[in-house]
C-alpha cells in the first residue's frame, strides 16, 4: 500500500524572494531516501510505504533547510489515503488522462 | 504579471472513492478558458493574469462538479504571488532543475 | 448559501520571521468587507455568499500586503462549498462539539 | 520547542456530506494523546514537541477513520516551524489581536 504526499515548503524571513535553492532540499531529501517522486512547479508528489516515516522525512527536510537559513518554514503536506486500491503517482497521471 | 494557482478538488459523499472524473472537469474548465497548465498526480498548477478572475474559475468548476453530482466540494488552493519577477510554470520548473 | 473559506498569507523574502503584522492585514480586509470570520493561530475562516467574489477579497489582502513590504506572498486557501445544508462558521463549530 | 500543526481531514466516497462524525476522530486522537489543540470550523490546530511523531499522529487519526467507514481519505497539513523563537497556540493568538 502507497500514500500520496504533496509537499510545499515555504521558507520564513530569509531576505530573499527566491526559493528554488530551498526546494531543491526537499529533492535530495528524497532522492537520498530513494522515495518515488514527481516535481511539479509548486510542489513534489512522493510515495511512501510507511504513513508512520512522514514525520522523520519532513524533519530531516525542515533540519537541512535550517542549516541552510531558513529560521521559519512553513510546510504544507496533502496526504492521500487510500485503502481500497492501488494509489500510485502513476496510477494517477493515467487516471486522468 | 503571471500568479501560479495550484488548485485540487475533493467531492464529498458521492459514494465513490474514485475522484478522477471530477479532476477532468477542471482541466477542461483551464483548457476552455484558454489557461495555462500543469497536471501533477493530486493537483493541477495553472496560470492566471488577473488575480480578481480566481472566484469565477472556481465558481464554474464547482458548478460543474455538483452538475455531475457532488454535493459539497472541498477545494485547496496554493497561490504563488510575486511581484519582483517573472512567475510562470517554466520558470519554476527550470530554477528546480 | 455561504462558502466558508479558509486562509493562510505567507510572506516570503520580508527578512524577518515574524508574520503576525502580515496576518492582521487580512483581518482588516475581511472586517472593512463586513465579512463575518473566525481568528485560528496558523489561519482564518470566513464566510461569503458569493464564491466570484473569491478573486477580489484575496487580491485585495494581497495588494496590501505589497504595499507593507511583502514582495512574494504564497496563500493558503482551502474552500467549503456544500450545496444540499447550510454551511456556515457557527453550524460547524456546533457539529463536531 | 513546538511544532504547530493544522490538520483537516476529508473522508472521501463514504456516500454522506457530513463529515462532523470524522472530525470528532481528530479531537479524540488528540486528546488521548495529550496534546494541546485548538478548534476552529474546518481544521484542528495542534502543538507537538517532536516533528518525528507527525506520521504516527496521523496514522492513528487515519486507521479510525477506516474503522469508521472511511476508505479514502484526503488530509490536508500545515506545519510552522520556528527555529528562532517561542511558536505556541496562545503566543500567535496574542500576537494577531
């Protein structure tokens, strides 16, 4: 079973309108952690597992953000649940289409 | 100017768990209206010039959605307003790259 | 027939954490549009009749925003639009009591 | 130091557009679990000490929410983490008045 996450960071006070340098955290992040995921220009879609690892893997994105600048972040995470089916990035690209 | 609006729906008590029918209302909505956008996996980003157009669109979208049968509508939407530069969907996607 | 909506206003790049002189701003917007609201720590909720009118009140806070320094803003909206009962700050609140 | 959490939480495909029932769920979980936690018409926010027990928090809230019927559910999450100062419920409601 796959949970859907979106994820949108949005660093605090930095001084700076520019936030790609953040994002790409969140990036490597995932990829370290060899999480499927999906860029769009907003936010990443990941699957995971585990519902229980969503803490750890937003903690290690907002602790490597701090270190580089951010004192503030402001997450948002949509989560979707789904336990009748198959739930998958890809599964709903093409239930779209 | 460009503001990036990330827009996904959820239909509330259809009785089915299966919600792509009701994304393809939006993505038709954005494509009559000529809009700019990007399909992600649990939400769409599109392209606006005129802020004050945000009601309308989600107004013919919900008004479509309850057309097909929902009867409450749960919508989140992430907009992206920057005043110092360029902001489109290729810009984003490019800066993450 | 009323949407509840609720909002979120993050500005990015001010140089400093603090976001609370931000977040009144849209308390004196709502409260100037007679708009009847409810005060969260992270958001607010409010209630219009008319969802077209969505546009105009988030561009509003936003161009005040600008206006107090915010040169990016990322906005949180999350829209409640249920079509078969009243829907409204008061009714919700008593439900889940 | 305190993470605080907004959660909203939608039960899709359960055939009824009330979701109070759900809701009720949120506040049980928290409340069981000693964190403090703030009621507004759509979401619930909440303090935690530990970012890490995010996932397991929700996990919780979403195997009740099974148990209740729900077999697809859409969770929204905003988290503000401030590194640099006292984030608490009262402190950023003292701050907006």
């Amino acid at each position: 079973m796959s949970y859907l996450i979106d994820i949108a960071i949005t660093p605090v006070g930095t001084g700076s309108t520019s936030v790609s340098s953040y994002v790409k955290v969140v990036l490597e992040v995932l990829r370290r952690r060899n999480l499927k995921y999906f860029v769009a220009p907003s936010m990443t879609t990941f699957e995971i597992d585990d519902l229980n690892s969503l803490g750890e893997i937003v903690k290690e994105i907002h602790d490597e953000l701090v270190l580089k600048g951010a004192m503030r972040i402001v997450t948002l995470i949509k989560i979707d649940d789904r336990r009748d089916k198959e739930n998958s990035i890809d599964h709903k690209l093409n239930a779209i289409k």
